[in-house]
C-alpha cells in the first residue's frame, strides 16, 4: 500500500506543482506515494467562503477559523486519510531525521498548514496529535514545512531512490556531514581536484572521504559528532583529519 499524505491547506495548486518535481513526483507516479489536499475554503459554511477573521482580543493579523478546517479534516477522514494530525506551526517540536525516520514506518500522515498568524486553538485542541516545527526561522505558512516533510519522508519509502542513491542514504542516517563532491573539469579556476579522486584506488577513494565526512562534521557540527558512536576506524581516521588540520603541510 501507498503511503498516503492528506494535507489541509489554503493553496492546493502549490502542493499539486511541487509534487510533480524530482524524487517526489517519481514516487507519486509508480504509486509509492499519494498526496491529497484538502481546501478549508471548500468547506466555508457561509456565503462568502471565509476562512480567516480577526483575533479575539485584537492586535494584528487574521486567525484560520475553525469550522472549516475542522471540516476539511473530517472530509480527508471520511475519504480515508490516516495517520497522526500534524499541525506545521513555530511553535511545534523541531523535525529531525529520527522523527522523519519514525513517520516513514507508518503508513500515512495528516498535515495542517496554517496561514496568517495561525489556526483557532479549539481545533488544535480538538483534532491536532502532534505539532512540528522545521527550525528556528519565520516562514509564511505552512504549505512549505508540510512539502518538506514530504519530500523528506517519501525519500525514505522502498522503491522511492535508486539504488546508488539509498546507500549513499546511509552515510547520513549515520548521523555525519557529507564529503566534498567534485566532477569535471580536473582543474577549475586554478583549483584541482584531490588527487586521491582519480587514483582508481577505491580503498583509499572510500577512506578519504570517510575521513573528510568525518572532519567536516567536527569542524562544523560538532554537536552531531557528540551523538555518534564511532568505529575504531572513524576514531583513527578522525584523528587523522585533526593531525592535518592542525599541522597542515605536515602530511601531503
Ligand atoms: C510573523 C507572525 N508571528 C509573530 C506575530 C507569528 C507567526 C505566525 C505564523 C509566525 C509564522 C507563521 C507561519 N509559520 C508557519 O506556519 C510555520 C513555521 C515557521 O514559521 N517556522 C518554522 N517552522 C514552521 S512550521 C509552520
């Protein structure tokens, strides 16, 4: 069975284009995904369709009002829609690769996206299991969060990579930065490629960027390299990276 993504929101001819692109649109078309969206608009009671309104107790901005999204969620349910409610907002729980890891072992997803400054709190109350935030930045809405855990879960359903890409997958869900790519021409600007990469030498082609992934996440992240439990071989090749870095020349 497919996994299935229901989403609530405002602009469904946003979620229609992005799935049509890349990794995601390949999975929608062999059937490894299904997205459906549902408009809070298309379930406004009255004449004039509202979906948003002013905030009790004043101040700027417009509140997505209840009713419709509340309606627009039973809709996506009657048409079998299953899973958590997800509601995107500034407020959630940050997204990282393990709670994307969890949601790809279920078998479907419901996702709000709110516009404005937000979703009148009843419905959360009501209808919401779960609120996620992709980081500590203001975006627009929803829309964008909701298509990036998508992407993000989709990425990781069987069948969704080729093969040369879901091991490569690995080296991330190993918890480290990724290694410097390189390709044509040898020489760029001035710049050539580390000599390493056309040796041939596989072993040595494996090592140097196990090390490199390996450095860069200290230089960088040190706080993933906190979280890592590390071979014997990544402690070695690690020490290595640090040796170079500090005494560069010493080496090459
Ligand atoms: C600018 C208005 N803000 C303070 C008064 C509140 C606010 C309301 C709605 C800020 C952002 C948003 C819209 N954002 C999202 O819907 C959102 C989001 C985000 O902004 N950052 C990180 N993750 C997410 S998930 C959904």
């Amino acid at each position: 069975m497919a996994f299935r993504f229901d989403l609530i929101t405002l602009f469904p001819g946003l979620v229609r284009d992005v799935m049509t692109y890349g990794v995601v649109g390949r999975a929608v078309e062999t059937g490894i995904v299904q997205v459906n969206s549902w408009n809070p608009r298309d379930y406004a009671l009255d004449r004039h369709r509202n979906v948003d309104d002013s905030s009790y107790g004043g101040g700027p901005g417009m509140v997505m009002k209840a009713e419709p999204v509340d309606r627009a969620l039973e809709a996506a349910f009657e048409a079998g829609a299953n899973g958590s409610v997800v509601y995107l907002s500034p407020q959630g729980r940050k997204v990282d690769h393990g709670l994307i890891e969890y949601t790809a072992a279920q078998s479907g997803l419901v996702l709000l996206a709110g516009r404005y400054e937000g979703v009148d709190e009843r419905v959360l109350e009501a209808r919401v299991d779960q609120e996620w935030s992709i980081g500590d930045f203001v975006v627009s809405g929803g829309e964008l969060p909701a298509l990036m855990i998508v992407d993000a879960v989709t990425r990781l359903l069987p069948g969704a990579l080729g093969d040369r890409q879901s091991a490569e997958q690995d080296s991330f869900s190993a918890g480290l930065l990724d290694y410097p790519h390189y390709t044509r021409p040898e020489l760029y600007a001035g710049r050539t490629v580390p000599e390493v990469l056309t040796s041939g030498d596989h072993g040595r082609i494996a090592r140097w960027r196990a090390k490199q992934a390996l450095g860069r996440t200290w230089l960088r992240r040190p706080d993933l390299l906190r979280d890592a439990e590390l071979s014997a071989e990544q402690k070695q090749l690690l020490a290595e990276f640090k040796d170079e870095y500090e005494m560069p020349g010493r080496h090459c």
